[in-house]
C-alpha cells in the first residue's frame, strides 16, 4: 500500500455506514429520518434526515443514478423549501444553515433551481451583507455564528444569486478579517490568555466554514502559513478533545490543517505527520462504537461530518485508509456540510 505499514482498513466501517443511512429510509423513496433511535415523533422526514443520506451515499460513492430515486430525493428535498421566504428550516440549526445545507444536497443532484431566496435578499445589498458579517459574535461564539456568515454565500451562490461584484466585496470582507497571528477570522477577537485557550478551536471551527468558501471561489486564505501554526497548537496542546464523539469538530481541524499546509507549503512534514498520527486515533475510535445502537452514528447529520473527516484523511494520507471505494468529500464539488 505505497509504502505506508499497517493500513487501516475501513470496509466493514464502509457497511456499517450504509446500513445505517438504510435503517434510516422512510416508506416514499428519497425520504429519511435524522434518527433512529430517538423518540417515535423523531424518527420523521427531517431536512437533514433527507440532506445527509444524499451526502453520505456521495461520499461512500453509493449515489443512486436510477432516475426515479434520484427524482424522488430531488422532490423530497425540494418539499423542505418555504414557498414564501425561499428558506429551508429544521429546529436544531438557524434557517441559513438548512438552507445552505439543502441546497447543496440538491447540487448532488444537479438539482439546484435558480430562483430567488426571499429571505435572503436583504443581504444582496453588500452594504447590508458586511454589515450582517461584522455584527457576528466573534469574540465568544464564532463557531455556531458561522452558520449563518458562511450559509449566506453558500445558499445564495449556489442560488446563483450573486453577482461577481458582491462575491469580490464578501471575499475582501474575509481576506481583510483574517488575523496575521492566527490565520483565523477574526482571530483577535478571542483574546489571550487562558480565554484565547478556551475559544482557539471554536474560532478555527468557524474559519473552516469560511475556508471551504473560499477554496470553493478560488480565492487563497489570507494567512493560511499562520493557520498551519494553529492547527498544530491545537494538537499538541489538547486544547479541544477531538477523537472523542461524533460530529464535526474532527473535519473542522483536518480540514484546516491539510488545506492551509497544501497552500502555504509550511510545515509540510509536521502536517502531514500529525494528520498521521490522528487519523490512527480516531478511526480506532469510530471502529470502536457500535452503529447498532451509538447514538452518535444513529444522527445522520453527526455521521456525515464523521464521514467527512475521513474522507479528507484518506485524501490527505494516500495509501493510508482502504475503503471499497475512494471516498469523496462534498467540499471538493461544492461549499457547505
């Protein structure tokens, strides 16, 4: 396996996973539950139910191509849409997340329908858009907060509702946000000191909604050498428990990571090492939970940013991690998990 000693094998995982996303199917084709597990009232069609069996057949290469699933699940996910505002909604996340998030599952599809999105339309204004990303909570909730800065470009390009000028002035906004010591946006604003401890990760979990922004438009992140440093703090220092649930903390920090040290070209060896090292812990962590009954694995939004993370690992790592085919990561085609 070019080179590389012990690979880790991950077929029957692969299974497992697409056991799970079945156990999720509801009686009309394209439609799913979010859980399994949890209360008879949440084993019901859920936009993230529908959204992430798309995504996670995507990346375990399972995507139906008959047209009639594909046409079921293209309806399915269009049902989720407001006929009034455009937007996309489920309790859990704000209504940009969702949005986005449908949108682009509906891309999957080729099956994004450009129209407008009432609800987002104040901020076309690019005035009214910096304004609303200025206005964020940066300093103490910059993860959760980026729902909505990174959702907004996501929905409304893939929409195909932005012009080439709003586009320029939201990627000036970011490229100008971004802190020189940190490589994170809006980085100054955590602090130092032990609050700089406390806030390092959720800040680099939410500059990875906005990094995957911009590598999708084609744009360099501002300090990407400065964000290497950090992802590497982050490791060595244990300031967040990664490889501990299931979720999307771990694909925020490789994500990060192997994107910035392939731009910057810093620290090449040191990334790729720690990538390395960590990819070895967290899928004997994954491989240590039963999809059977994890609560974790049952959460089909939870699974896809775990699929996510080993995609971008087995993308980073050739030769490392056997699947029984290659996994992609939705990024790669479009913005936004």
């Amino acid at each position: 396996m070019s080179g590389v000693s012990e690979p880790l094998d991950l077929r029957a995982f692969e299974s497992a996973v697409l056991e799970v996303v079945d156990r999720h199917a509801l009686a009309s084709p394209g439609d799913y539950a979010r859980w399994s597990l949890a209360a008879a009232e949440d084993r019901a069609s859920n936009p993230y139910g529908a959204a992430d069996a798309a995504n996670l057949l995507y990346t375990l290469d399972r995507l139906p191509g008959d047209p009639g699933l594909r046409a079921a699940s293209i309806e399915v996910l269009r049902g989720f849409r407001d006929p009034e505002d455009g937007l996309f909604r489920e309790s859990t996340h704000h209504p940009i997340h969702t949005t986005a998030h449908c949108l682009a599952a509906l891309e999957l599809f080729d099956a994004v329908e450009t129209q407008p999105i009432p609800g987002l339309a104040q901020w076309l204004d690019t005035t009214a858009m910096r304004q609303l990303l200025e206005s964020l909570d940066w300093a103490s909730n910059p993860w959760l907060e980026s729902h909505r800065g990174a959702g907004l470009y996501a929905a409304l390009h893939l929409a195909r509702q932005t012009t080439a000028a709003w586009e320029d002035a939201y990627f000036d906004w970011l490229h100008a946000a971004t802190d020189p010591a940190t490589g994170l946006v809006r980085g100054e604003a955590i602090g130092t000191g032990q609050r700089r401890d406390w806030f390092l990760f959720p800040a680099l979990a939410g500059t990875f909604h906005y990094l995957f922004d911009e590598l999708h438009a084609r744009r360099p992140h501002a300090h990407a050498a400065a964000l290497v440093d950090t992802c590497l703090e982050i490791r060595q220092r244990q300031l967040f428990p990664l490889a501990t649930s299931v979720g999307f903390a771990e694909i925020d920090w490789v994500y990060c990571l192997n994107r910035a040290s392939l731009q910057s070209g810093v620290r090449l060896p040191e990334a790729r090492a720690a990538l390395l090292a960590f990819a070895r812990e967290y899928l004997e962590f994954l491989l240590g939970l039963d999809p059977a009954t994890d609560p974790g694995l049952d959460d089909l939004h939870a699974l896809f940013g775990a699929v996510c993370a080993v995609a971008e690992l087995q993308r980073a790592l050739p030769g490392v991690i056997v699947t029984e085919r290659p996994w992609r990561l939705v990024l790669d085609r479009r913005p936004f998990i």
